[in-house]
C-alpha cells in the first residue's frame, strides 16, 4: 500500500524542538524526493523544505532556514524534519510529501508532489 504516515508532533514551548518523521510503504523511498510543508489555520498549505532522493541537495523555506534541518535514511524508510528555535509562527499541521517520479532533485511547489500524508499537528505556545 502507497503511503506516507507522520508523527512527531505534539506540543512545545517558543524556543523548543521537536522532530518530525515521515515513514514510507509501498514504494523505494531511495528513488524519491520528499518534501515537507505546512498549513497553519486559515492559511493556505506552504512549502517547509524537501530532500533530493540521494539526500544530496537540500532546500528550506525561508522562514524556516537555519532552524530546520532534514534528512532521510532509506533503509529505515524515513524522512525526518528537525525543527529547532521554534516560534509561535511554526504552529500548523505538518505533511509530507513524495515529489513526482522524475523529481529527484525534489520540489517546493505542492503540485509536483503526488502522495501525501495525514499530517502531524505542531503547536508553538509562546
């Protein structure tokens, strides 16, 4: 079964961390890009960051650079999302995201993105 599953996350405090992990099934995560993105309430979906297949190239956000780091280990299948120095802006329901076959170098846009996750609530209190 093709799917992506997130956990993760959870309350934290402005200043604190958490990482997230995207876990795959159904397909060789090696030959995919993943991106991570973000809905906040009333908000539109944006783009977090993502991760070439080999996980030699690496994009963020603006918001988030120097704050985040992501990273993937293919034998265990997942992605993970570290997010330090968290602001009360952070708040929103996190997914994952497998970048079209093709798309190695991966993706910010969310329409090149095929299979999603469920997400993972982060809450920042300040």
């Amino acid at each position: 079964q093709l799917q992506l599953v997130e956990s993760g996350g959870g309350f934290v405090q402005s200043g604190g961390s958490l990482r997230l992990s995207c876990t795959v099934s159904g397909f060789i995560l090696d030959n995919y890009a993943i991106g991570w993105f973000r809905q906040a309430p009333g908000k539109e979906r944006e783009a977090v960051s993502c991760i070439s297949s080999n996980a030699g190239t690496l994009r963020y956000a603006p918001s988030v650079k120097g704050r985040f780091t992501i990273s993937k280990d293919n034998a265990a299948k997942t992605v993970y999302l570290q997010m330090n120095s968290l602001k009360p802006e952070d708040t929103a329901v996190y997914y994952c995201a497998r970048a079209r076959t093709g798309l190695r170098l991966g993706s910010l846009m969310l329409d090149e993105h095929d299979l999603w996750g469920q997400g993972t609530p982060v809450t920042v209190s300040s």
